[in-house]
C-alpha cells in the first residue's frame, strides 16, 4: 500500500519521465525500448471505463491490449485482443513454429522473438559428454533453427545456453512485460512481475507475423501470502500446497495473482519457482508484484536501469488496493510445512513428514532410486546453494547419496557461478552428478541405465511434473516432485522415510547427527560469472539468409497447408478412440525418444494418442478398426482411415491435454484426418491449439452423456452451417443396432476461431487474410 501511494505521488510526472529515460527491453536489443508510457495509457483508459480497481494482472493483460477503447472485457467470457512484446521459443517446439512461420510467407519477425535449444541433449554421460553428442546427433536440426532466425530476425541461443524459462528470467522477462513462448512454463517469467504465458506455435506465429493474439479474458485467483517462509520450507512448497487445494485443472482459465505481506520474505527465484509449476493447476499464467526481491535481482544480473524505471511506474506494476479477486486463497508461510507431491501427478500433496507412511499403506517403493535436482522451476543459485548447505553437513560427517544424484544448472551463467563458488564440487563429492545445461530428465531425455522398463521404483525430483512414464519411459517410475534441499536431503538417506525435520543420520563414525535446515545466499556476492558466449544476433539484413530443408529428411518437413472446410456437416465419422482418464500432451505426442521428429509432422505423428488408455479393452496403443475389426497401433488405424477418406473423432474425458503446450498434440490428429475432439473438459493450451489447426474442440453440454458414446458408434456434428458463437451444435450418436440418440454439444469458439475453422487452420485464415490486403 506505501509504494502504491508513493506510485500515486508521482503519477502526473511518470510519462515525462518514460520519454526521457529510454530503457532496452534486453542486452540483445539495444533499440528495442521498454514502453511503459503505453501501459500507463491503456490502464488508465481501461480503469475509467471499468471504473473499479484493477489487479496487477488486468493491469498487464489490459495494458497491452490492441484497442482498449472498445475492447469488450468481462472476465472468463470475452477474448482479447492482444499486442505482446516479445515471443521465446524452445528448441522442441520451434522447429515448428519456424515451419509455420516460413510457410506465412513473411520476411521477418514483428516482435522480438528467441529460440532456445535446451530440449534435445539427452542425460547420459555428463554435461560435456552428453552435449558434445546433442551437437552431433541435432546437427540438421540446430543448423535449420540457427539459419531460420538469422534469416527472420530470431536471436538464437546455442545448445548449452541453458533451459529456455532460466535465460529469459535473467534477460528478458521485467515487471510489466507480456510475453509468450512456446512452452507450457513460460509463466517463470511472473517472478519478475511479467505476464509470461504459454502458447503453441500457431500462437507465436501470430505474434510474430504483427497480428493481434487473442486470449480469453482470464479470471483471477489471488493468493494472500501472510508470514514468511523458514527452516526446511521453501518457494517450492507453496506451489506445491496450492496444487493440492486448486488441483491440476483448478486454475483453467485463470491467472494466479500472488499478493500479501508474505511475498517480500520470497526471494526473485523462488517466486519464479512458484509461478513455473503454476503451470501444473492450469493457470494461464502466474504472477508476483514488483517490489525490492525483483529490483535487487534486476540489479544483480546488469539490470539497474530497467529497475529505476520500473521504481517510477511501481503504481502500475502493483494491485489497485481494494481490487477483486474471483477467488482467494490464503497461506500462512510460517506454517507451511515441506510437501512433496505424487506419484504420477503433480497435485497429490503430502507432508513430507507423512509421505514414508503413505507409501508404505500405498505400496509405493520406499527406496529411492534417484534423486535429480535442476529443471525450469528449481536451478537458481539459490536452489544450488541451499542444496549444496545440505550436502556439505551430510559430507562433514563422512556420508554420501545412498540413492543416485544427478545436478541440472540452469544456465551457463548458473554453471559457471557455481562452479566458481564451489557448489558444483560439493554436490559432486556427495556423489552427483552434473548434467549438461538443459532440459534433460525432466521431459524424458534421460537414457536410464539403472532399471529395467516395467520395474517398479521410487525417483524424487525438484521438476514439475511428474506424469506416468515422464522422465524415464517406464510406466512402473514413481516419480515425486519437492524442493531441491529435500531432494538432496531424501537423496543422502536413501528413502522417502525420512523427515529431515526430526529424523538423525549415521554419520561415518557411528554417531547420529540431525541436518540443520538449509541457508543460503539467494544472488552471488560476486557478480554473475556470464559462462560461456552462447547467443547468435540476427543479422540486421537477413534476408540473403539461404535456409534449408531436405525433401530426404526424416527431421524437418516443410509443410502442406491443411483442406478447407467443405461446407457440409461432419456425418457418420468413426471414433479413433475413446479415452479412459487423464490424457495429457503426454499421452496424445510422447516426447522423449519422440523429440527429434518435431520438426517432421508426418513422423512424429506416428506417436498420435498410444499412451491414452482405450476405455473398450483398458490398453494402451490398441484400438479396433471399425472397417476391418481388427486390432492395432492407433497411428496406424488413423492412417488407415485417412487413405479410406473416412473422418474420425476423438472422445476424451476430464481436462483433457493438460500437460505440456506441445501444439503437435493438435497437429497430428489434423494430419492423419481427425476433425473433432469431444471431452468433459479441455486444458486451456491444447484447446487454442485444436483450434488454430482447424480441429472441432468440444465439450459434452451433459458431461453424464460421455457415457452414451462407445467405441463402435458413428458420430455425425450437425448445425455447422449456422455455427456461431455460443450456440451450442448437435451430436447425433448412431449405435451399430439401428438406433439413433442426440446430445448437446458446446463449444468456446469466437467469430475469428470459426473462421480459422472454416479456412483449415490459423495460418490458412492469415494467409487469406493477407492476400485480400494486398
């Protein structure tokens, strides 16, 4: 509230200020300027038309809006349109968004916009090791995203820069920023009081190409922090505890909006941490507001300037006071007790201090096979120094790891700063070891040696998600998601019966010792050690830039514009599948051994849907092809009905595509003929993404009716003539005896996501859209 009213104060002398003192968004871009004078204008203007006080988050999301004049806004039911200022693409996911962007036909990108590789280097050997061999194995792909954004205007950082969320939080991401990227944590990017948010590749195209990007307006959940966080907990378990209470799909369709007394006891990172597994309930994105943790951490990492500018706006990059939330939440974080969450989803949370009994009552293996600290959420300096205070007691008394340990920095810049303030060392000489700087495990580029598939055992982890099969391919993994302190510490035990608050350890020498909670510096006293120069400019004229694509590929396809709309209702298609359960973008595009055909639409849709369970047979990858009664593979079924020139549905069940913003989740089916997907719920990301590439995404008007649709009926969508926003469409269900039943469905489709619909894709709409202007 004081540094609202001090915000106030200077309220009439802040544009004067924002004209004089010209601020880069980045290092990377020194001509690219920080525009909080247009923010301020869009608030205001939003604010007295509202006429009520605003949240941070509607303050960021309306103070980028493409005409706030007559944008029509009504939480959870509008969409806006939307200018955003940058776009940051991982390298998995850019392969497409590249291709995408190619086949648009424009000569350069809109926006600043980044592409990452830190998706392909396979955990094996090493840091080194394992990245000298993703150099070689990904030639052709690096070499493709390299050329693609000097040719586009693209900054491109080098394998072993470092996971995507971490670069951007120490160089792009500032208080009062919109961003997007092409990868489901881009929300990171909150705990430097941004609204970074995550999206698939037809999204950032939009972006990227100047077009406004739309967004349903979202709801906002608050989240009251009172008291401050001590001993063994950490930022780690307050998303942790969140995701208990809200649950995987709890935060759809809105943003996380932390506030309270209790966030200025969390460091910048440790807030970053939060607002990453936000991603995990759902949320559209998550954000802190900007207070003295985000200016010391700005300052920290060559920043002082956009600090000094954020301190003149603070007004706008805080909550109006007496704004509303649609819903609160309140924590005490003197309470908050260390969680550890799982196995197989990232919201079941537990105590650590009960997760031993639990276990044991559950059947879960006890024994913990593999402890890996790191990932997008928890490869901070502070992470690493709290861990390493951790294994430095347990090596004091002569103890290493019982269980194995593997270390994932960050960034280079992370690497190098710890290994020059000797964490790294600790760590090894407790028995870990230091991975490449990189996505690794935490998205199943792990090439476990350890286990067999399909034996049954206990991982602990410091990532976020932790669904079936995730981090190793093995069904039979139980995989549990904590703090990397905890990590370590359950690590040096060997077993999920410890409780590092009240358990001893046997030291060397026969005597027992308790762990002291773990402290740490959260920044360097030194400056950051920078590591390594692993960025590429774009040249300033790109456009003799050859790229190239090998009709022989079997990486990289470039791509054939989808059909368009006939007219005609969808009659009598065939249900590829109906699912029974969860089903992720896990289950519906498996990464893992599956990453390097991301940029090869036709190759990789050889994964289409075999991790969903088939509800007819409880398998997994084995459906019956209703033309030949057989069973098989559903790619191969898929494609079977597509050289017939049959069209198939889906029908899934609850939130269906949570997970990760893999837009090939909606591409594949696309590809291999699929027109509609019928759930209880969708994920908000997979959603948008069925949509942009011409898919029917629809939800049961009755979610009780899912269980009139079995497997062998065919399904006819009826009312498409006259589709319109908000009118629901007709189901006709034809059942193999004759007869005939009709549902309701609904849908959440705008006038422009009909007409993406009606064209065969997002991009075809562009491109029409592109050809009447000209």
């Amino acid at each position: 509230q004081h540094a609202l009213t001090r915000g106030v104060r200077r309220y009439h002398v802040a544009p004067v200020l924002c004209q004089r003192a010209k601020v880069a968004m980045s290092h990377f871009e020194p001509n690219e300027y920080i525009n909080y004078e247009k923010l301020e204008k869009n608030i205001n203007i939003v604010r007295k038309r509202l006429d009520r006080p605003l949240t941070l988050s509607e303050k960021i999301v309306y103070g980028h809006l493409d005409d706030p004049e007559k944008q029509e806004i009504e939480r959870g039911k509008t969409y806006l349109r939307l200018r955003p200022d940058r776009v940051a693409m991982q390298d998995a996911t850019a392969q497409m968004a590249m291709l995408q962007f190619i086949s648009s036909g424009l000569p350069k990108v809109a926006v600043p916009s980044t592409i990452h590789c830190d998706h392909l280097i396979e955990a094996q050997a090493g840091g080194e090791k394992d990245l000298r061999r993703a150099k070689d194995i990904n030639q052709e792909v690096y070499n493709f995203l390299a050329t693609a954004g000097a040719k586009y205007g693209v900054g491109f950082w080098k394998p072993g820069s470092g996971i995507i969320h971490q670069i951007i939080l120490e160089n792009y991401s500032y208080p009062g920023v919109m961003l997007i990227g092409t990868d489901s944590h881009t929300p990171n990017g909150g705990g430097l009081g941004g609204i970074c948010i995550g999206v698939g590749g037809a999204d950032a195209v939009d972006v990227m190409a100047g077009i406004p990007w739309e967004l349903k307006c979202p709801k906002v959940i608050g989240v009251k922090l009172t008291g401050k966080l001590s001993g063994w907990s950490s930022p780690k378990d307050v998303i942790l505890k969140v995701a208990g209470i809200l649950t995987v799909k709890g935060g759809t369709g809105a943003i996380i909006e932390y506030h309270g007394p209790g966030v200025d006891s969390i460091s910048c990172t440790g807030m970053a941490t939060i607002c990453n597994m936000g991603a995990e309930i759902g949320a559209t994105t998550s954000i802190f507001p900007y207070n003295a943790r985000m200016k010391k951490y700005l300052g920290k990492t060559g920043r002082a300037d956009i600090a000094k500018l954020a301190d003149e706006f603070q007004q706008h990059l805080v909550p109006d006071s007496g704004c509303q939330y649609d819903q609160v939440i309140e924590l005490n974080l003197s309470e908050l007790k260390p969680h550890i969450n799982g196995p197989f989803t990232p919201d079941l949370a537990h105590p650590v201090s009960d997760i031993g009994a639990v276990a044991e009552k559950e059947g879960w293996p006890v024994d913990i096979r593999v402890g890996l600290i790191g990932s997008c959420t928890n490869s901070s300096y502070e992470d690493m120094g709290r861990s390493a205070a951790v294994a430095k007691q347990a090596l004091a008394h002569g103890l290493k790891c019982k269980s194995k340990f593997t270390i994932t920095p960050g960034s280079e810049q992370i690497r190098a700063t710890i290994e020059r303030d000797g964490y790294a060392q600790i760590l090894r000489d407790v028995g870990g070891l230091v991975l490449a700087n990189a996505c690794g495990p935490c998205i199943g580029q792990w090439d476990r040696k350890d286990i067999k598939k399909g034996e049954k055992n206990t991982i602990v982890t410091s990532y976020n998600r932790n669904f079936t099969g995730r981090n190793d391919a093995n069904p039979e993994t139980h995989a549990f998601v904590t703090s990397p302190e905890i990590v370590t510490a359950l690590s040096i035990a060997g077993t999920l019966k410890f409780n590092p608050e009240t358990d001893y350890l046997t030291g060397a020498d026969g005597k027992k010792f308790k762990l002291e909670a773990p402290d740490a510096d959260e920044l360097p006293k030194l400056e950051f050690d920078p590591g390594q120069d692993t960025y590429q400019y774009p040249p300033k004229d790109g456009s003799g830039q050859h790229v190239d694509v090998s009709p022989t590929s079997q990486r990289l396809q470039l791509l054939e514009p989808f059909d368009k709309w006939d007219g005609k209702d969808l009659e009598d298609m065939l249900i590829l599948i109906k699912v029974k359960g969860k089903c992720t973008t896990d289950h519906i595009s498996a990464a893992g051994p599956w990453l390097k055909f991301r940029g090869h639409l036709d190759n990789i849709s050889n994964n289409l849907l075999i991790g969903a369970i088939n509800i007819e047979n409880g398998k997994a990858n084995s459906v019956r092809n209703a033309l030949t009664q057989e069973f098989g593979p559903v790619p191969d079924t898929a494609r079977y009905y597509k050289k017939m020139g049959v069209k198939w549905a889906v029908i899934g069940d609850e939130n269906y595509g949570e997970g990760s913003s893999r837009e090939h989740a909606a591409l594949e089916p696309r590809h291999l003929g699929g027109r509609v997907i019928i759930t209880k719920s969708f994920a908000r990301i997979h959603e948008t993404n069925l949509k942009k590439q011409g898919l029917l995404p629809l939800t049961f008007a009755d979610p009780s009716d899912y269980n009139k649709i079995h497997p062998v009926d065919k399904l006819s969508i009826v009312g498409l003539a006259d589709f319109a926003p908000g009118k629901p469409l007709k189901c006709i269900i034809k059942h193999p005896n004759g007869s005939q039943e009709t549902i309701m469905l609904n849908h959440t489709f705008n006038e422009s996501q009909i007409e993406w619909f009606q064209a065969g894709s997002a991009l075809n709409r562009m491109k029409e859209l592109q050809q009447k202007s000209s």
